[in-house]
C-alpha cells in the first residue's frame, strides 16, 4: 500500500461536500478531483467563486498591473485609482530589478496612484491622471507610462486610452499608454494576464529591430517574474552557455526588452499560464516558436538547457550546455544528499496561482517528498489536464468569466519572418518535439487530490485529515496554517528566502526546506483556540 492508499484522498471530498449547502456542494465538487494520471479526469477551473466562500484568489488588476507589467524597471506604472490597489500591489511579491549604471531608471522603488477621492469618483478623474502624467514627466522624464484602472474607473467610466492619446500628444517622445484591466473584468487574475498581454503587444512589442546581442543565438524568457532574484539566476546560466536573452517577460526587465523580443530566435515560456497570449502571437507575428521551459528544480532545469541545444543543433552549443550541467550538478548532487536524509518519504500541499502550484513539486520530489495535494487558484484546464492552449474568446454564462480575446497585431506594421506555410509545417513538427502539453496532472501520482480555487474552509479541512509535513501557499494562508502547527512556506514570495530557480536556486530550496520541515518547533505551539476558550461559530445556510 502506498501512503497516498493509506491515507485515503477520498474522505476528503465526502467531509467536504458534507458540509457544503446542496448547491454549494455541487459546484464544488467538479472542482474537487481524484487524480489519475493515465485516464486524466476534467477539473472544473477559471470560473467564477461562490460568492461567501473566502477564495484565495486576487482581481484581474492584480494581474495585469501587478504580475505583467509590474517588474519593469522604466515604465512609470500609474494606477488610477483608490490608493490601496497601488499600494498593495507594490513589491509585496519581491519581484527584483538590477539597475546597477546611473544611467539606468529604475521606478520600482516607487508606486504611482492618482489616489482617487470621492470628489473624482462623483465628478471623474480623468483630470487628476493628466495631472498625475505630467507630474510623472515632469519629475522623471521616463521612456514610458502605463496606466491601470481599477474596479471604479470602470465604473465611473473614465476613458484612460483616450488620457494617454491626449498625453501622448502633448509629450510626443514618451510612450504613454493604459490598461482597462478593473479589478471585476474576469474572475480573478489570469483575465489580467490576457489584457496586459494584448497591452505589451499594442504598444510595445515590434517597434525596435536593434537589440543588443552578444551571442550567435538568442532567446526569450516569457513568464519569469524574478522573484527572489530567480531571473537573475536564469540570465547568469544563459551568459555561461553562451546565448543571449532579449527578453525577459518582465522580471528585470525594461522597456527596450519589450521592443525588441521579436528578434529573438526561439521563445521559452515558464509561466504559460501567463504569458502564452504574448508567445503564441510572437510565433503567429513573426515566426519565433516557443515552447514550454522549467527552471524549478535541477532536473527540469537541465531538461530545459538541453531544449535549447536540440532547437539551435550546435554541436558546441550542445556541448557547452553538457559541461555546465555536468559541473552544477556536483553541487545540487551534494546538497540533495544532505537534506533528503531528514526529508525523505515526507509530505507537501502546495497551492499557488497558475503555474508553480505544478513547477515546484519537482523541487519537493527533489527531496524525496511526496505532494499529496495541488491546486491553482486560477489555472485553466489545460494548466491541469495538459492540453494545447488555443486563444479564444471565453463567454460562460453562469460563471461570468469573460476572456479577453487575444489581439493579433496590424500585418501592415509589421513584417513576419515566415509564411504561413512555414509556420504551419514548423507548428507541427516542433509542438511533438518540444511541446509535451503537459500539466499538473500527468506529473501528480494516482489517487492525490487535485483541487482549484481552494476556498478557506477546505484548506483547514486539508491540514486536519492529512497533517502535511509543509503546506505551501500565500499570505492569506501563512499564519492560520502555522498557528495550526503546521510549517508554511510562501511560494508566491518565497518568505524572504530565494532564488529558487535554476541550479543554485535548487540548492537555496532543499535547505530551506529541510529547515523548516524538519523543525519540531511548530510542533510544540499551540494555537490561540487551543490554549484559551473561545466562542465557535456555526456556519447556518438555508
Ligand atoms: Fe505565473 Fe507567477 Fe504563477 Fe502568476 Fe501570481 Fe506570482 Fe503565482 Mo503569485 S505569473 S501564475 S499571477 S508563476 S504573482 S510570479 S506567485 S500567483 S503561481
Ligand atoms: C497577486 C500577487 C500574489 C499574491 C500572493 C499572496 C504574489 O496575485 O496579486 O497571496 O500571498 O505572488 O505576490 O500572487
């Protein structure tokens, strides 16, 4: 019997639906799943949340301004709006930025509201932006400003688009531009991933054919967010293996990386789930296929070089990238070793966003660590079941998840690389090759739980049944979960600990791992209800 048997991931969904109102209950329950990975059944995901249940999810702002284009170095990232949607979503997540020459801008330090007041809600805000714009000039004359809605600009009806025309004709070299990206638009943050997506490819991607190479060949890394310093990890292995990155989209990133990622030669896509808009339409627009890379562990790692290798077939390239895994492996070999002594056969939860809730999972089995359960909190189905992304427009009635449609550039403004013919011949030979589609569900073993948009109740439910040995989630989760004994570690912004990615990032996790799921110190506290009486509350539904 395997611990996964033992431990019985059904009871779970009995307990759960339970005590679920009928109609709750039903909804949730196609969102709860049992795993198998050779006959993967349908999740239901990327619909709305039952209003009442505390969802972990964030807003379609969140997305766009925070996740996309939030990393960028020299963009002045306005957000129009109350000042609490800029505010948190201001380096919260760690994302970093190596601005190490004066000449270079770096805004990140910085959050830009107008600051909406009541008085702007009643009689409009669209003149508080401009002024807001022409402060920002101003003060730091930068290259580009990007401005985001929040849920009442949508709702008063200010027009950003047409501020940033206005603006863009008073200050001709500044490249101004806006996102209606309202905190309501879609049902959580993956709709804000699509609108910032269309946004970088309106007014960004495509407009300079000059960037800076080094190397023969050069790529794109799309979905990197370097948090922790993790891009900062990937650009060192991509300098030692010789081959340039145009592109990161966005950690580290700045404004001249945007406008030069069609010239890159080939797109890896780490975080699919938010960026596979930016990657499908850079190889429908100008020819640069990508597929799908992990730098989270050192096996997917080493796997991801090597694509690289195959997809250029350079003998010294390939040969190069042998030595630098050879070499790195030393160390990640030694390190394994030590800590898989004490986290060998235990058990991990992990439930992230859209693409690390699977990714990390590499790490812990790394370790000798089983995940006994995952999720995302906005995923799609094909982040689960492992499909072919094909952008669509999405309506659903009853869960009101309105995609965005994914714009494809004007052909007259820009000049593909190849035909449509070439394209189709490429697509089909280089997605079998190199695209396995594959998602959290062929990865996870038979009879594990599979769960999305996990809701408060169920993650305590979770820890009561299985006591995982590490529960891995955000902010929202962290304290609750160690006041219930449990280790927490934050994958979103990995607490204060990381890079995470790649090689030496592997290293830097199996030891925080191992510190904090081998600590006996949470075992001994007790929680606040443990110690003193406290009033119990009774859920009642009718
Ligand atoms: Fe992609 Fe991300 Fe994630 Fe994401 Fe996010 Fe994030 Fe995340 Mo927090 S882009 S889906 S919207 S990997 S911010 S860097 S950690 S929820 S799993
Ligand atoms: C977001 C950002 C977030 C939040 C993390 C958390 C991040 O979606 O708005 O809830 O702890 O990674 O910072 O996902």
């Amino acid at each position: 019997k395997t611990l996964i048997d033992e431990l019985e991931m059904s009871k779970f969904t009995e307990e759960v639906v339970k005590a679920y109102p009928k109609k709750v209950a039903k909804k949730r329950s196609k969102s709860i799943v049992i795993n198998d990975p050779d006959s993967i059944p349908q999740i239901q995901s990327n619909v709305r949340t039952i209003p009442g249940i505390i969802t972990q999810r964030g807003c379609t702002y969140a997305g766009c301004k925070g996740v996309v284009l939030g990393p960028t170095r020299d963009i002045v990232n306005i957000t129009h709006g109350p000042i609490g949607c800029g505010f948190y979503s201001w380096l919260t997540r760690r994302n970093q930025t190596r601005a190490d020459k004066p000449e270079m801008d770096n805004f990140i330090p910085y959050t830009f509201s107008t600051d909406m007041q009541d008085s702007n809600i009643v009689f409009g805000g669209e003149e508080k932006l401009k002024v807001a714009i022409r402060e920002a000039v101003e003060l730091f004359n930068p290259k580009g400003i990007a401005i985001f809605s929040t849920c009442p600009v949508g709702l008063i009806g200010d027009d950003v688009h047409r501020v940033a025309r206005q603006m863009k004709e008073e200050f001709p070299g500044v490249n101004i531009f806006g996102f209606s990206c309202e905190g309501y638009r879609g049902v959580s943050q993956s709709a804000g991933h699509h609108i910032a997506n269309n946004g970088l490819y309106k007014h960004l991607i495509g407009r300079n054919d000059n960037p800076t190479r080094k190397y023969k060949y050069a790529v794109n890394v799309l979905g990197e967010y370097n948090i922790g310093g993790d891009a900062f990890v990937i650009e060192d292995l991509f300098e030692r293996i010789g081959v340039d990155i145009i592109a990161t989209m966005s950690g580290n990133s700045t404004l001249e990386q945007f406008e030069t990622a069609h010239t890159a030669d080939f797109s890896l896509v780490m975080c699919h789930r938010s960026i596979n808009y930016v990657a499908e339409m850079l190889e429908t627009s100008f020819g640069i296929p990508w597929a799908k890379a992990n730098f989270i562990g050192a096996e997917a790692t080493a796997k991801t070089l090597r694509k690289v290798g195959q997809y250029f077939g350079d003998q010294e390239l390939i040969d190069r990238i042998e030595e630098v895994i050879a070499d790195e492996m030393k160390a990640v070999n030694a390190a394994i070793e030590k800590a898989r002594a004490k986290t060998e056969g235990k058990t991990a939860m992990m439930f992230v966003g859209g693409s690390r809730a699977h990714h990390y999972q590499e790490l812990f089995s790394e370790l000798g660590m089983e995940t006994l359960v995952a999720g995302y909190e906005f995923g799609h189905r094909d982040d689960y079941e492992g499909r072919r992304v094909i952008p669509t427009i999405q309506i659903d009635a009853d869960s009101r998840n309105i995609e965005e449609i994914t714009v494809y550039p004007d052909p007259t403004r820009y000049k593909p690389r190849k035909t449509e013919e070439e394209l189709a011949q490429l697509r089909e030979a280089f997605d079998i090759e190199f695209n396995e589609y594959k998602g959290m569900m062929n990865d996870m073993k038979k009879g594990t739980l599979v769960i999305d948009d996990l809701s408060h109740y169920e993650m305590e439910k979770l820890i009561e049944l299985y006591k995982p040995d590490v529960f891995c989630a955000g902010i929202k989760e962290k304290y609750v979960v160690q006041k219930m004994g449990i280790p927490m570690k934050q994958l979103h912004n990995y607490d204060n600990g990381g890079p995470y990615a790649a090689f030496e990032g592997a290293i830097n996790f199996y030891k925080d791992i191992e510190m904090i799921a081998c600590s006996t110190i949470f075992k001994q506290m007790k929680a606040p209800w443990e110690r003193e009486e406290v009033l119990e509350a009774e859920y009642v539904f009718n």
